[in-house]
C-alpha cells in the first residue's frame, strides 16, 4: 500500500511491531532471535526488517486498543485515553486467542495459556515458573515447549490428548512441507534432551492450594499418574477473533471443519461490507505465513477497489502457495484433533466462566430449565460469557456443552455477538459511545 502512494494507519495493541509470532522484545533487550524465535529467527529478522523500512511512511498507533466500531469510525483507548479514528477502507488482521478447555485446578495462579505464555518469554525473557508442564492438543505446544527449552526453562513434561495413531495418519502430508519437517526434528530435540512426553493422556485436575504443585492425569493405558510443577501451560488450539468484525456488520458464517465461526469473505480479503477487509488469523486459524499472504491478497484487493495501481507480482503464484498451506494446516488439524470427549466429562463444579464464576453445572441447569440451547439466550439466564473477557476463553466450551446437553449443532447454538467495547476500559471513558 506504501509502494502505492497511500500513507496507512497502523493500530496495533502490542508495545512494538512484529505481531503475536514475530513479537519484538523490548530494546533494552539484547537476547539473539534464535533464542527468542527458534526455528522463524531468519524470518522475524526479515519481517522486522521490511517494517522498520516504511515505518516513516506510516501513521503507527502502537500500544492502542480497538474497543469499538460504528459505521466507519474506530473507537481507540491507548492505556490513558480513548480516542476515535474515521476510516473509508479497513483491513480487520485481529488474529486468535487461545482455546481451553476448563479442569479443577484451571483457575489456579501459575496456569496459563499458550498464548500467555508466548508473550511472557518474547517480551519480558520470563518463565512461567521453574518447572513447567505443558498440557493440550496443539502443534504450539511442543513448539512453545522447545522455546522455554532453549530459554533455558525447566520443562517438566508435556502431556498431549492426541494420540500416537492421529499423528502417524497426518505425517506423510506434514513431511511434504518444511515446517513439517522442522516439527519432528524439533521434537526430535525434545525428546533427546529427556523431556517426558506422554500421549493420549486424560487430564484429571491440577492440584494445589494458592498457587500450582502438581497435575494429575491417566497415562494412554489408563493409569493415574501425578507430576510436580509449579506451573502449567495450557491449549487447544485457537479461534478466530472475529469481534470486531461482527461489530462492524460483517457477514459470518460456521465453518463446520475447524468448528468455529469466520468472517464471510470472497477469498481475497473483501467481506460482505464493501468498505471492510479481512486477513490472517483473524480468518481462519493458518499460521503466520498464510497470514502474511493473506494481508498481501487484502492489499491488493484494497488497492484494485479503489482503482489504484497494485504492485502485487505473480498473484496466481501466491493463491497457490496459500492452497498449499491449507493442506499442511489441515494435516495439523489431524495431528491435534480437538478432544470433545473431555468438555463432555467436565465436572458440574468445575468453572467455565472464571470472569463471573459460573460452573459447568449451573450452565447445564440454565439450559434444562429455560429449555433453551442458544449461547446469548444462556448468557442472558446465567451470566456466562458476561465478563471481562467477553466469552473469548469460556464461549467455546460453552457452547461445546449446550450441543452435547441439546443434541444439537454448534451452528445452531451460535456464538457470543460482540458488544462495545470488545475489551475492557475504564469507567470514565464510556461516554464516548453516547
């Protein structure tokens, strides 16, 4: 868009830019970008690089969040302040948040998500603890695992749901590509420095009384088996975040492979608003270069809408490079299937909303007594979905068990709708939105 004689605005909520994977640590930091990327280094240098040299050709609000959309205007809060910002194009590239799927002991200090965690190591050079436990069904697991590792981390074990015979049917189509190939060779090192990996696991509970000492799960042939640690890190892959797109009236729709809702759009970014775009992880769950090639296809399309010269070479080249790594992240997909069978056995006493502390229980309760299965209905009966969050970490598993208690679909249990704003700001502010 800059080769193009446009001066964009770049709203981002991290401190620098690089986004979640490529991340930047802070400048006082002198940390190589091996130790902090691993096997991406040669491509955060080369994606910090390309920023570094148009940054004076854009307009950069760095450490702004977006708390809101209405009509063509972004509601923006920068920590002090909140602000608006009027727009004739947008590019939504708004990424995923973790899913998780609730246990005792979830609630915990020293349990955290994936993602969590991720930012905690690239930005600040801090463990989670001194002995960690790595817990889900996620390729991010093993791969954030070896960053800790290599940041010279206790990793205490990693326990995956995914079975042994999932991966081996997924491997011949994950080989075909580098990142594949990168993933065995890196557990590979895992596995040599003696780090304990256990498939097809069941977690039980995490137990402790103020903080983390130790999880509890059955091995693959059904024995109990209990590790001290003093921190967990856990995932189930990501969803979509799409808030900010329902906000402004984008068309979504369910996407019935990966089990989640995404922004309706034609392919090259363009949603069901004229004026809206869309890219990344925000998208569709594809990792960072499906990302970077998809924001690319929503410049482009941007740039064709508004009767512009477009700089984008070989774009036929690019779709297909795209094609190409859906099928790597459909063989993901095999390899880390999402255990549904464990949100069935969640405990009635088990939290699910730890923003309102509402319980599996009295969400099931909710739904059997009003007779109603649709998530804004049991929202409006029990409060979950309700809090700080915004449903980002208990909507999936809130709606998983609506489908499983109704025998229904998750299309037909919908999703939490956005509100504003998406994310929370402080109580003097809100009279912006009048």
């Amino acid at each position: 868009m800059v080769r193009s004689g446009i001066r964009p605005t770049l709203v981002d909520e991290a401190a620098e830019s690089g986004g979640q994977i490529f991340r930047r640590q802070p400048k006082e930091f002198k940390r190589s970008p091996q130790v902090v990327y691993g096997f991406d280094a040669k491509s955060a240098i080369e994606e910090h690089r390309k920023f570094d040299e148009i940054a004076e050709k854009i307009d950069t609000r760095l450490g702004t969040m977006v708390c809101g959309i209405e009509n063509q205007r972004l509601y923006l809060f920068n920590g002090a302040e909140v602000d608006f910002l009027d727009f004739d194009r947008l590019i939504l590239a708004t990424g995923a948040f973790d899913t998780v799927i609730p246990l005792p002991g979830w609630t915990l200090p020293g349990v955290f998500t994936l993602g969590g965690a991720q930012v905690s190591l690239k930005t600040q050079g801090c463990a989670v603890g001194k002995r960690i436990v790595f817990l889900g069904a996620s390729p991010l697991l093993p791969y954030t695992a070896f960053q800790y590792c290599m940041a010279g981390a206790e990793v205490g074990g990693i326990l995956e749901t995914t079975s042994l015979s999932s991966k081996l049917a997924a491997l011949p189509e994950m080989l075909k590509h580098s990142k594949g190939r990168k993933g065995v060779s890196m557990m590979a090192k895992l596995v040599l420095k003696g780090i304990p990996l256990r498939l097809g696991v069941k977690p039980l509970r995490i137990e402790g009384n103020k903080s983390v000492k130790s999880i509890v799960f059955l091995d693959s042939r059904g024995r109990e088996n209990c590790w001290d640690c003093d921190a967990v890190i856990m995932g189930y892959g990501f969803k979509s975040e799409n808030q900010l797109a329902d906000l402004a009236g984008c068309r979504l729709y369910f996407e019935a492979q990966t089990n989640e809702w995404r922004v309706e759009n034609d392919g090259e970014g363009r949603t069901t608003l004229p004026y809206v775009y869309v890219a990344g992880d925000g998208n569709g769950v594809k990792g960072w270069e499906s990302a970077r090639i998809e924001g690319e296809l929503a410049a482009n399309s941007l740039l064709k809408d508004l009767n512009l010269v477009s700089n984008m070479s070989e774009e036929i080249g690019v779709k297909n490079k795209l094609k190409k790594l859906s099928f790597f992240r459909k063989a993901l997909d095999r390899a880390f299937p999402y255990p549904h069978h464990l949100v069935a056995e969640i405990e009635d006493s088990t939290i699910v909303c730890r923003c309102e502390l509402i319980s599996a229980g009295e969400i099931r309760q909710a739904s059997k007594v009003s007779g109603e299965f649709e998530i804004n209905r049991i929202k409006s009966f029990c409060r979950v979905g309700m809090g700080r969050c915004q449903g980002r970490i208990c909507g999936s598993t809130t709606a998983e068990i609506l489908r499983l208690l109704q025998g229904t679909s998750l299309e037909a249990v919908g999703h939490f709708r956005a509100q504003s704003p998406v994310k929370p700001i402080p109580t003097q502010n809100f009279c912006i939105f009048e």
